[in-house]
C-alpha cells in the first residue's frame, strides 16, 4: 500500500531524531527528502508532492518540539496534519 512506505520512513525519522530538542534546518531537508521519495514512490503528483513538502517546511522549520514529544514525533505530526489536509481538500 502507498502509505506503508510513508509510516516505515516516518518511524526512521523519528529514530533518527531521538534525543534532540530542536529540530534543525538539516534535519529537516533529511526528513522532508524521506517523505518526498515516500510519496513519489507512491505515485503522488510531483507538483502536489512539491506544494506538500513547501507547507511542512513552513510549519516544521525552527520549530521548538512540544515538551510531550520528541522531534521526531514533531515531524510526524505537522506530516499527518498536512497529509490529513491535502486529502481534505482533495476531495471537495
């Protein structure tokens, strides 16, 4: 399934993100390559998958991780929400 990839390369991220308390700029270009390639794979639209990875990169960038989560589960939650989003928006 398309989303399998996706959830396999999220949890890498948050494995490689474990003990920071900030998520840097060059964490982030790694993590938002990860998901490009996952959704790529799964065949989504490049120019839908470009406008995808642009809003992440707004709300994810110098963001301060919540005290509850780790950076990892950060970057995990601003992609569910935005993938929530984007499907939202898809079907209207």
């Amino acid at each position: 399934m398309a989303f399998e990839g996706l959830s396999s390369r999220l949890q890498g991220i948050t494995n490689k993100l474990r003990g920071k308390t900030r998520i840097t700029e060059s964490d982030l270009k790694e993590i938002l390559r990860e998901v490009k390639l996952a959704l790529l794979e799964a065949d989504v639209n490049y120019k839908i998958v470009k406008e995808f990875i642009s809003q992440i990169e707004t709300k994810a960038l110098g963001q301060d991780v919540l005290k509850s989560l780790t950076p990892g589960q950060q970057v995990v939650k601003i992609v569910k929400d935005e993938l929530v989003e984007l499907l939202r928006w898809r079907r209207k």
